[in-house]
C-alpha cells in the first residue's frame, strides 16, 4: 500500500533520541540539492518539544538559516534547555551537519494561563488611525502574554477601544 503524504510527514518529523538533548532527523529520498528550510524549522521545534512537557506549547519562536543544508546529510538538533521557570521555558535547538551549523531556533513554551487571552471583543489598540489591513491583524490575535497587555493598559499613549467583529 502506497505511503501517505501525512505518513512520510510525521516519519520525517520523528526525531531519533541519541542522548538527553541530542536528536538526528533525515531528510526525505528525493532528487533535491539542499534540505527544505520549513523541514529543519519542524524538526528544530520538534527536538525542542521533546525536552518540554506537554502541558507547555510552544507560543513563540524565532529563527535563523545560517547555511544550506545537505539532504544525504543526517541532521544533529543540540538542544540547550535554556530555562526551565515555573510559567515559561526557553529552548534553543542548533542544527549541525557535521561542524557546521546550519540553523539556529530559540522556542519558548507557556504554561496555560501565563499568556493573556485576547479572545474577547475587547481589545488594546494605539491611538492611531488603523487601517483596515490592521485591524484585520488586530483581530486575529487570539492571546499575547500577560506582562504585553499589563504594559498597553498602564501606557497614556494607549486606549481600550471596543471593535466590532
């Protein structure tokens, strides 16, 4: 039986544990000249949530592609648990081949109800004329973390306005 598209994803994205925070990803068999940048992001934080609890999803996470990868390369992610707090944890991920890093990911996870939830009409927007475009962003926001939202409301260049949705 033919492999599906979701099965050969989630083969990719299951990681091989070589010590505590040490994983190795592959790259597919296919005719490419470098690794697909989003398969190192995915197994990047892939390598970082297995160093995280499940109660702690990820909520925010930058990164950096130093050089291009190497697909008949296997790929090392050395995770640093960079702190582990009792809301937040922080996880940098750098992905080698061989010496070289390829990829830097700085992650971190939240607990819930360490973020403020910004599902409700209500939101904390600037004094400024918005344009549609951001108000459409505006709206999309569903959570921002607490200390974000307790810093707007405290601010004299900001006002709570009520939006319609």
């Amino acid at each position: 039986m033919p492999e599906t598209a979701l099965a050969r994803l989630l083969a990719l994205l299951d990681l091989e544990k070589i010590e505590e925070n040490l994983f190795v990803g592959l790259s597919p068999d296919e005719p490419v000249q470098r690794v697909f940048g989003g398969q190192v992001l995915a197994q990047a934080l892939v390598a970082a949530m297995r160093t995280v609890g499940p109660q702690r999803p990820c909520h925010s996470f930058h990164a950096y592609f130093l050089r291009p990868g190497d697909p008949r390369i296997p790929i090392q992610y050395q995770v640093d648990r960079s702190r582990d707090g009792g809301s937040f944890t922080a996880r940098r991920v750098v992905a080698l081949q061989g010496t070289a890093q390829i990829f830097i990911l700085a992650a971190s996870f939240a607990s819930e109800g360490s973020v403020f939830d910004m599902s409700i009409p209500q939101l904390v927007v600037a004094r400024i004329a918005l344009r549609p475009v951001t108000l459409r962003l505006i709206r999309s926001i569903k959570w921002i973390p607490y200390w974000t939202a307790s810093s707007w409301k405290r601010s004299s260049r900001v006002r709570t306005m009520r939006l319609r949705t």
